[in-house]
C-alpha cells in the first residue's frame, strides 16, 4: 500500500493533471487504485466519475476531521490511495500529508509558482516533524516548455531554494488537455511516455512498494528530454 498526497498553496499547477496521468498508468498495470479529493472543486473525482472510464473508487472528503479516517479506511482497500487537496493552506492538506509516503507538489514556469513550491516543501517538512515520521517530498514540473528562457529561469530559482525536484515533467501538451474530455489517459507519444516515466521515478523513490516484486516496465521515450 502506497499513499501520494497531490499539495500545492497556488492553484492551478497542474495538480489533477499530475495525479490523472499517475492513475491512468497504475491502473493500466493492474493494481488497483482509491482516490481521495479534498478539493472543494472536486475536478479529479468529477473526472473519474463522469468522464474516465477506470474502474476507480473515489471519495470526496471536505470535512477535514474526516481526512484521516477515510485515508486509512483506503488504505485498507487499494494497493495505491491519490490523495487530491484545495490549494492554499488548509487543515486537511497536512493531515493528508501525514498520511503519506511522497507529496508530489506541481509547479508551473511562473516565478510565483516557485514562490509557493517552496512553501508547500517546508509546509511537507513542519508537517514530517510533528507526525515524527519521514514524508518525502518532490516537485513536478507541469505544462513545462523545453529549451525556453523560462524553463532555465525557473529551474536555476529551484535550486537555489535547493528543492528537490522529480526527473520526469509534463510537457505542455494537448494531449493532458484532451484526456479532461475524453477521459483517456495517453498511452502511447510523448504523453503516454512521460506519465510511464513519472510512476518509474516516483517507484524508484521507494513509494510504490507494492510494485517492489513486479519487473520494472519498458518505456519507449519517443523523446529526447530537453531543458
């Protein structure tokens, strides 16, 4: 059982994106998969339960005396609980936290996004100490343009701030677009590789342990990755 906690203090990151592409590639190795959205918006469970045609058990937490209770009871059910949470600061985000093995935080090419990154990153860490227990944490790039000034502006801000930030970044791509209508996770392109990508990286972190016997799976980059 694997717990990931999607968290960010500026909205529109890129967090149901990121967690979409996650799900689609769990799901499509035949483990099974609960998500929780805390998200008074509701986007991701909206998604799963109108549009995705998984077969993906969701819950719409909003109470958040709620979050934790519901998490465990997940986490019970499913190899891999999602956890989605309302931007800005808010009491369920850090229970979400201290649930969690990896808190994935989204960022876009934005000085201001950095500015927030870095805020959830220490908000994920204040939260570790006060539950006395490791919580790793790791930044996402989303909508990402290669081989931009931005891009380079906004990566050299990262690590100034030494953030630590995953390998794999989601593309400013039509396809992420395309899948809030049609429900489809890419499979195969660019989209289809980097969300392979995504969960490899985020397993070789160790937070995917119920993927620690399965072989790891081929992925086809039909890209070169660029900064």
């Amino acid at each position: 059982m694997s717990t990931i906690t999607l968290a960010t203090t500026k909205g529109g990151a890129g967090k149901t994106t990121t967690a979409q592409m996650i799900i689609g590639a769990i799901h499509r190795l035949g483990y099974t998969i609960g998500v929780i959205d805390c998200d008074e918006n509701k986007t991701l469970s909206r998604w799963l339960n109108n549009t995705s045609k998984m077969a993906v058990e969701t819950s719409v937490v909003l109470d958040e005396s709620q979050v934790v209770k519901e998490i465990q009871k997940f986490q019970r059910k499913y190899d891999c609980v999602i956890v989605d949470t309302p931007a800005g600061y808010h009491q369920s985000t850090i229970f979400a936290m201290g649930c969690s093995d990896l808190v994935l935080i989204p960022l876009q090419l934005s000085y201001g996004d950095v500015t927030e990154a870095d805020k959830t990153y220490r908000l994920v860490k204040s939260t570790a100490r006060m539950a006395g227990k490791e919580i790793k944490a790791r930044l996402v790039y989303t909508d990402y343009v290669p081989k931009t000034k931005i891009a380079k502006k906004v990566r050299k801000a990262v690590d100034d701030l030494c953030l630590p930030a995953l390998k794999t970044r989601l593309h400013h791509l039509v396809a992420y677009k395309d899948l809030t209508f049609t429900g489809n996770v890419p499979k195969k392109g660019t989209a289809g590789a980097q969300g392979q990508l995504l969960v490899q990286e985020i397993r070789k972190l160790g937070c995917l342990s119920f993927m620690d016997n399965q072989d790891e799976q081929s992925v086809v980059v039909p890209f070169k990755e660029a900064s």
